[in-house]
C-alpha cells in the first residue's frame, strides 16, 4: 500500500506561495478561482531516485496557481508510461557509464525533488492565468506534455511535463495554456488519457524514419503502449506493420492491425520476419526493445532501410556488427517525445477516428504503487491510466473491470 503522510511538510511549504494570493486576489481574469479550487490536493509524490516507496500519496500538497499564460486544469485521468519508472530509477545511465544513475536528461538533468510525475494529463480547465481568455475555463483537454525549449522543431533541448515541471499524477496542476488541447471526441477521459505520450512517441519515430505510404514496418514491443499506438500510427499514414510480441498476445496485436505476427522468442527472428511477410521486404524497423535482437532487426532490414528506436526494454546496451550497418547504408533514428505538429496530427487522428484508445484498466490515485507494479509487469494490451479518487466513480470506476480481469 502507498504511503500517505498527513503532516505539513517541506514539500507542501515550498509551494504554500503559490496558492497565499488567492483569497485577497478573488479574481484573475474574471475567474473567481479562490471559490473554484481548494488550497491543497492530493498527490503522488517522487521523493527521490529508487524503488516504489520513493512515491508517497500526500494530501497536503498546495494545489498550484497559474502563472501568466497557463491554465490551471482539474485532473480527470492521467496515463502511465515507462519513463516515469526509469527516472524514478534513475536508470538512463550517462555516456561514459552506462550502469550510472541518471535521469531522463542525462547530465542536463531539470528533475528536482520531490516532483509529481505523470505526463499523460486529460481534465478541464478550472482556472487560467494573466493573457488566457478567460473563456477557456470548462474545456476538456489533453496535455501536450512536452516542454520545447526552443520555438522552432528542434527537440535537442526537449524536456517534459513531469520532469522539469509538476505533472498530472495529482488532483491538480498548471500547463501553458497553448499545451492544453481541446479534443472534439465522445471517448472517455479515461480513454482520452492513453494516447499523449505513447502515441506522440510513436508518431515521431514514423516521422524521424519518413515512413511512406505502402511501406512494410515491423514492431517490436507491439503490446505496449507505444507498440500498440505504431500499429495504429502506421495504417493511418497507409504503411503495413508488421509486429513481434509474445504468445500470449498475439492475437490482440492482430486485432489492433497487425497484419502479421511474429512470436518473440519461437526460432530465427529474420526467417519468421521473411516468412510473415512472404519473403516481401522490410523498410523501417521501430524498435522499442532492443537487447540481443538489436544486430537481427538490422540485418532483417532491406539495403538502404532505416532503423528507428525510442526505447530498449530488453537492454540497451546491443551487440552492432557495424559491417551490416554501412554495407547496406543503413540509417539509424534516436527519437524521443514528439514535435508541436506531431501532436497536433495525434489530435486530429483522435478526432477523425483514425487511432482508438487501448485502455488496458484504471486504477485509484491513491493505489500507485499497485497500478505501477502492474503496469512494469507489462501483463495488458496498451496503457493503464490513474483516477484521482475523488473523480473515481464517474471516470475510474466504469474501466476498473479491466484491470480487475488482468
């Protein structure tokens, strides 16, 4: 069980100036937020790196108040996702140690604790902030969670929401009210709260290896989240994916859009990939698991096929024979988040119903740590999502069966 601690803490000080102006102001813009939200929330709290007892369900956590330009949104769901366990693990490593403890960044670390994760933010806007219309308060949106650091589409200086700023694993938080999109769909919030983050990630990857229409991508990691959402991603831009996934799962990734399935781990990866795909080539792997399948996944590619990866739940440090890289001229893609165009193609997706939600249950706020154990075992198809309790019985309760299933 998560611990809840009901004392005043330095984490509740270190944000009481954010909320102190509210009742002499009364109003920002019209809105008067003082009687629209409380002056403290609850939350999961990181306190530091390692393992689950560093995240501590709070309920004296001030909620923030929106500075010029942001909007103060009521959380109704928020997403899960594997770089939330791997900061909280520091495990990114840095260049020259990879066994280092690290964040997200990697030398260029933003993170400070304690911080609240959580990146894939669905709710309504409460309350806005000097030069936000005021008229913006009771949208449904969903979070952009990236933070750009620069005005055009380079990510070299990305961060997110959740690792250099507060995130969504609260009752409240505050976002540049640019990154708060409103999304004109019927789905659920709950459903609404598993795309941002993995799908984002997904359609970057496509974007960084150009994918084409009718060309032939394989998957890997195709249940999760990400895997799950490329399968998606790739039919909307008219690609043919192609997973690799356990057993288990084989026949919810057909189901998703595969149009083949290779069984992880059942005999030689580059004959089952040829015999999938009637020995038609592959020319764009997005790889989100790595490990020892690294080098085959480059020598399944077709001369002059790009290689395209955002993760490596398998390992990341792989074996390269670099011989198959330059003779067959190769390229290799790092992608990471996603740029302001992509997420707003994932939202217009959404909207036209050209990708579905994959929502593979709900959990209360106040179960974290459970809902985080079951989402690094990795036994669903998609993402999980958190309710705040509060919000539980109208958002959570309708979706829990599926996690309960699991």
């Amino acid at each position: 069980m998560v611990v809840e601690s009901i004392a005043t803490s330095a984490f509740e000080q270190s944000r009481r100036d954010t909320v102190v102006e509210r009742a002499a102001e009364g109003t920002r813009n019209g809105n008067e937020e003082s009687q629209v939200t409380p002056q403290t929330m609850h939350a999961v709290v990181l306190t530091g790196h390692g393992g689950l007892d560093r995240l501590e369900y709070r309920d004296d956590v001030a909620v923030p108040s929106p500075s010029a330009g942001e909007v103060l949104i009521e959380v109704s769901a928020c997403g899960m996702n594997n770089t939330d366990v791997w900061v909280r693990e520091g495990a990114y490593g840095l260049d020259d140690d990879p066994d280092a403890v690290s964040t997200w960044r990697r030398g260029r670390s933003t993170l400070t604790f304690p911080r609240i994760q959580g990146t894939d933010s669905v709710g309504r806007v409460v309350a806005v902030g000097d030069g936000v219309d005021n008229r913006r308060v009771g949208e449904r949106v969903m979070v952009d969670f990236s933070i750009y650091n620069d005005d055009g589409d380079s990510l070299a200086d990305i961060d997110y929401i959740g690792h250099g700023r507060d995130g969504g694993y609260a009752e409240y938080q505050t976002v540049p009210a640019d990154h708060a999109h409103v999304v004109d769909s019927p789905i659920s919030d709950a459903e609404l709260a598993t795309f941002c983050c993995a799908y984002l990630t997904g359609e970057h990857m496509l974007d960084r290896a150009r994918v084409a229409e009718g060309e032939r991508v394989l998957i890997t990691g195709a249940s999760g989240g990400v895997g799950s959402g490329l399968i998606q991603l790739v039919r909307a831009r008219g690609a043919i994916p192609y997973a690799v996934t356990s057993a288990g799962k084989a026949d919810d990734v057909r189901a998703i859009g595969a149009e083949g399935v290779v069984l992880r781990d059942d005999g030689d990866l580059v004959d089952a990939v040829a015999s999938a795909t009637d020995g038609e080539p592959i020319d764009v792997v997005a790889d989100l698991v790595a490990g020892a399948m690294f080098n085959d996944l480059l020598r399944i590619l077709r001369p002059e096929g790009r290689y395209t990866t955002s993760g490596a739940i398998a390992g990341p440090v792989v074996p390269l024979d670099l011989r198959t890289m330059y003779l067959k001229h190769l390229e290799l893609h790092g992608s990471s988040q996603g740029t302001r165009a992509a997420f707003r193609r994932l939202v217009r997706y959404i909207e036209a119903g050209a990708i579905r939600p994959l929502l593979g249950g709900t959990y209360p706020l106040s179960e974290f740590h459970r809902a985080q154990t079951e989402f690094m075992a990795k036994g669903f198809i998609g993402n999980l999502v958190v309710v705040p309790d509060r919000r539980w019985d109208e958002i959570g309760a309708p979706h829990a069966h599926l996690s309960d299933a699991g």
